[in-house]
C-alpha cells in the first residue's frame, strides 16, 4: 500500500453551466479570499512560514525534537488543504459546486496512517524541500500542461455545455501529483518520496 496522499475528484462532465464557467475567477474570489485569511505571508512578508496557510515550522520542530507530528496541527493542515483543493476544483473547472468552506464530497483526501505508532524521520523534514526540486521542475511542465486542458475545457464548456473526459482526466492527475508533492515536502505526512508520475 502507498504512503502518499490519495486525492479523488468528483468530477462534473455534462449539463455544466456556461454562466458561472464564464465568471468563474470571479465568483470564487469570497471563499478564496477565506482560505487566503489563514496565510500569514500575505499579511507579513518578512518570512515564509506558510503555505496557502498550512501550519510547516510547528510540523518540523515536533518531528525534528519529539518525533512526532502534532493531531492537532494535522487535523488543520487537514482541513485547510481540503479546502484549498475544493476552491482548485471549481476553479480549475472540474465542478459546478461552489466550494463550501465545511467538509465537501467534492473532493476525498486520504492520508496516510500517522497516528497509532507510524514514525516519521526526524531529519528528513528538514531536507525534503530540497529533494522535492526535481518534482516541483516536474511539477511545473505537468501545470502547463493542465492549464492547456483547462482553456480547452473552458471553450468546451462554454460552446457545448459539457468537460471533454479527457480534459477532465489530466487535470485531475496534475492536481493529484502536487498533492502527493505537498504531502511529502510541505505537509510532512509521509517519507516515501512520491513517484514522478501522474
């Protein structure tokens, strides 16, 4: 069984509205301005400690000196990453849900095992950004990639009301991969270095 963060999608192909799809940037802007409120660096920006919010330095120092990884900044980080990949999906057009600020079907994250026992590396987190720099250079010709299916899905759903299964299909994998690349090098849930596959 894999160590990695397990993303499902639920994926809207037909009877989408053209309407909100025209708008859609705009219309997320309240909930994406929500999440936004937790990021610290968009109110300071003396430091980096955080990402889209997520709670890192108190991660790596409990790793690092107690060697383990506090459940309640898990259930946090847990949360708001939820969120962040819920606004990912509307935006990124793969539904016509509004992205809800609570707990959605829209988007399942699973996490693998930390609690009961399972030891993460201690000093590991402090390298995995830097081993992660492959994946991200990676990463980056993935999200161009998926932003050409998205401005065709966009067309698609604008002239013909539906998502074509293929634009569907990789930006659901784009958006899979840099989720197991957050799950390793950012939410610090697992040590097993995610494959550079979609």
């Amino acid at each position: 069984m894999s160590q990695q963060i397990e993303t499902t999608f639920k994926v809207q192909l037909d009877n989408r509205d053209r309407q909100t799809a025209f708008f859609r940037v705009i219309l997320v802007a309240p909930v994406f301005v929500f999440a936004s409120s937790f990021t610290v660096d968009s109110w300071d920006n003396r430091g980096n400690t955080s990402t889209y919010g997520l709670l890192i330095l108190p991660v790596i120092l409990a790793l690092l000196f107690r060697g383990v990884y506090p459940s309640y900044v898990l259930a946090f980080n847990k949360a708001l990453f939820a969120l962040v990949n819920r606004v990912c999906a509307y935006i990124f057009l793969l539904t016509d849900e509004y992205p809800s600020i609570e707990e959605s079907d829209v988007v399942t994250i699973t996490y693998p095992e930390i609690d009961g026992g399972k030891i993460l590396s201690r000093g590991l987190p402090l390298i995995k950004w830097a081993m992660a720099i492959p994946l991200f250079i990676v990463g980056i010709v993935y999200s161009l990639y998926a932003f050409v299916l998205i401005i065709l899905g966009w067309f698609s759903i604008l002239l013909n009301g539906s998502l074509p299964p293929y634009s569907a299909d990789g930006i659901v994998r784009v958006s899979q991969y840099w989720n197991r690349i957050y799950g390793y090098a950012v939410l610090l849930v697992t040590d097993e270095y995610p494959s550079f596959n979609l």
